[in-house]
C-alpha cells in the first residue's frame, strides 16, 4: 500500500476510533477532500503528521470532525420539492386522522429543512382550520454535530439563509431580531432537535410518517446506504413517505422498498 493511502487509512481508523464518526462508510473522495483542506489549514505535509497534530489539538480535532459533517443547507432548499411536498403529502398526512404525526428530518444541520417542514405543516392547518391538531404534531430534527444543533435551537439566521424562501412565507413566517432573522414561535415550537449519527443511533422514534433526508445519503457508500434505506423503511408508519435530495435515488433493494410519489422530486412512499 501506498504510504499516502496508509496514512489515509490510519487516519480514518483513528478519527472512527477516537470520535465514534464512522469513516469507512463515507466515500473515500469526500473524505480525501475534507482532511485535505484541515491539513492545508494547519500546515500539515501528510495524513500521519495530522493525526500526531490531533492528538496535541482537541481544538482542531472539534474543527476536523465538523469538516467531516455536510452542512451546506437553507430553508425550502430546491423550492419545487418543497412545492411538492406541500401539495401531495402534508394534506395526506392530515388526512390519515392519526392520533399523533410523526415527522423526522435526519441530517438536518443548522434546522434549516426541519423549520422549512414545520411551517409547510403550520401553513396547511392554519388554511384548513385544523391549528387544534397541531399539539399531535411532532417534528425531530437529528444531526451528528452538536454545534450545528446549538445553531438550530437558536433560531438565528442570516438573509442569505433564506434566499429560496418564497416572499409570502418569509414576511410571515420569519420575524427580525436585530439583524438575524428567527422562527415565529408557533413554529419553532413544534420542532426539536436531537444529537444522533444517522449509521450508528437508534431513530427518535418509530413510526415515522414523513422522513426528509436530502443530500446525505450521496455521501455514504453504496453498503451503507443499502442499510439506510432498510431502516428508513423500517421506521416508516405504512404509507409513511420518503423524501431524498435531487441527486439522490433509490438502488438495488430499495426500489422494491418504496413507489414513487413524485419521481423527479425524489418523494417516496413506504410499500
């Protein structure tokens, strides 16, 4: 083996060892390309010399790990997926007459996506006069970076964050304070938030009757995400619906998990 791809390798071995962040089932591309830009910050020659340098560095060791997390996200990100999710699920949720919704948004970074669900969710029972039935409404938003998760509950966003938000629903839905834009109360109350790894914790709950997980998967390897999606669907309520990013899609056995609701927004629906 080469000594880059063994120092590589040791270096994943050690981040997996010491943090619990599972290295080997990330794409090798998407790791390389992380650890590279920590290096150059720190001036580091090679992959052996940086792991010596976490080990003297906890502080650079928290920046490594957050690197390693895809934070990249705004609310209703990719607006007609958000668009199709307001018109086909959210008033088919509703219509189920479950004593208690259950929705999880996995990889949620700073909220963004969970806070985007919630306010489609709040939107729908304010135009149908169903607001009572918002205390049966539980959304969870799950992340593995607990700095991310702090940045949600803050509720604190910049302009650029919500440079996809529809007007309506941003003079509505997003109150200033001082110069940051927050959460109108209502919404932000359904929503909480949760530190879990997507490949190594329990999901929030059972039942899950809408799961949005966009642009997360891509990362992982193809084993990985066989088992991902086996879980998904496991955690499903019957019916229950899926939604993926616009680069992701459903491979091997997990065609035979789920129908397409709306194929070229990847929503899904549990068989």
């Amino acid at each position: 083996m080469h000594e880059d791809d063994a120092g590589f390798r040791a270096l994943m071995d050690k981040v997996t060892r010491d943090r619990g962040f599972r290295c080997s089932s990330y794409k090798d591309k998407c790791l390389r390309r992380r650890f590279a830009v920590r290096m150059r910050a720190k001036g580091t020659a090679s992959h052996s010399e940086y792991a010596r340098m976490l080990d003297a560095d906890p502080r650079e060791y928290d920046r490594l790990v957050r690197s390693l997390t895809i934070n990249v996200t705004k609310f209703f990100r990719n607006w007609d997926t958000f668009s199709a999710v307001a018109q086909k699920v959210i008033p088919a949720l509703w219509e189920r007459g479950e004593r208690e919704l259950r929705l999880w948004s996995a990889g949620c970074s700073s909220g963004e996506e969970a806070y985007s669900v919630s306010i489609l969710v709040h939107k729908h029972a304010t135009e149908k006069n169903l607001l009572p039935r918002l205390e049966s409404v539980s959304i969870v938003g799950t992340d593995i970076d607990r700095e991310c998760l702090d940045d949600a509950e803050r509720a604190l966003y910049r302009d650029t964050a919500l440079v996809e938000t529809p007007a309506d629903l941003r003079e509505r839905y997003f109150p200033k304070v001082g110069g940051l834009f927050t959460m109108l109360p209502a919404v932000k109350r359904l929503v909480t938030f949760e530190s879990r790894d997507l490949l190594g914790s329990p999901p929030p709950f059972e039942n899950v009757h809408l799961l949005v997980c966009r642009n997360v998967v891509i990362y992982f390897e193809r084993e990985a995400q066989d088992a991902l999606f086996a879980e998904f669907h496991r955690v499903l309520a019957p019916g229950g619906f899926l939604v993926l990013g616009k680069v992701e899609t459903l491979l091997g056995a997990a065609r035979g998990l789920f129908s397409p609701v709306n194929a070229r927004e990847r929503i899904f629906r549990k068989i």
